[in-house]
C-alpha cells in the first residue's frame, strides 16, 4: 500500500530496526519504546485493523502469534513474560492503520490494562 509507513518499513523503503523478517512477517524495533523491550510484529501484507480483516487472513495473523512466541525467546523473555497488544480504532488510539502487534517485556508491567 503506498504512503503506508509500515509498509515501507516491511519493503525496507524506510530504516528500522528489523529483527526477524519472513515471507510473511516482520519484526522491528519499536521507535519510541515504552519497555525494555518493545518490538513490533506486523504482516509483510497491508491489513489496516482487525476490524478490517476478511477472510483468508486468519493464517497471516496467526503467524503474528509465532512470531512473537519466537522474538519473545530470542529476546529472551520467554519465562519471564510479555504482554502483547492490538490496538483497534479510535479509543485504542490505533495511530498506523496498518495492524501490529505490540510485544511489551523486559520488566514488570506497572500500569494495568486499559
Ligand atoms: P499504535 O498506537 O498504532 O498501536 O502504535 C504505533 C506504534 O508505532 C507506536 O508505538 C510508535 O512508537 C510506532 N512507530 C511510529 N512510527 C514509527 C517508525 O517510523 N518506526 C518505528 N520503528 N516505529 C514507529
Ligand atoms: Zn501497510
């Protein structure tokens, strides 16, 4: 999708720090963390929100889940834990309208959900 920037961030049109990247999947450095270790997770192909999904794309987000399982263990937060959010719209404060995932660990989460 043109003008979308985490398009171009999959495409590598723009820097970022990709961690893990597939035929499917990217991972990358979230540019303003707010963990020890923030990482975003995202589908190579432009889905702009849960909301928006269609059918066929249950495989692609599925693999948001293996990806994080494995960045998870790569970063080495595997036992120690992690929290992994979508934000949808407006009151999630969604800002890229291309869906990710957050993968948020490296330290007790202090703040409750919502
Ligand atoms: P949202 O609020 O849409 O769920 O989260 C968007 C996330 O994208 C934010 O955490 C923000 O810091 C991150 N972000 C925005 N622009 C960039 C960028 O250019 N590069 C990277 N790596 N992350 C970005
Ligand atoms: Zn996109």
């Amino acid at each position: 999708m043109k003008d979308c920037l985490f398009c171009k961030i999959s495409n590598k049109e723009i820097p970022s720090e990709i961690v893990y990247q597939d035929e499917v999947v990217t991972v990358f450095k979230d540019i303003n963390p707010v963990a020890p270790i923030h990482l975003l997770i995202i589908p190579n192909r432009h889905i702009v929100s849960v909301q928006e999904m269609e059918s066929g794309d249950e495989e692609i987000l599925g693999k948001l889940f293996s990806a994080a399982k494995n960045a998870a263990e790569a970063s080495g937060i595997s036992d120690s834990g992690y929290r992994l959010i979508i934000n949808n719209g407006p009151d999630a404060n969604q800002e890229i309208f291309h869906i990710h995932m957050h993968l948020l660990g490296g330290g007790r989460m202090k703040h409750p959900m919502g």
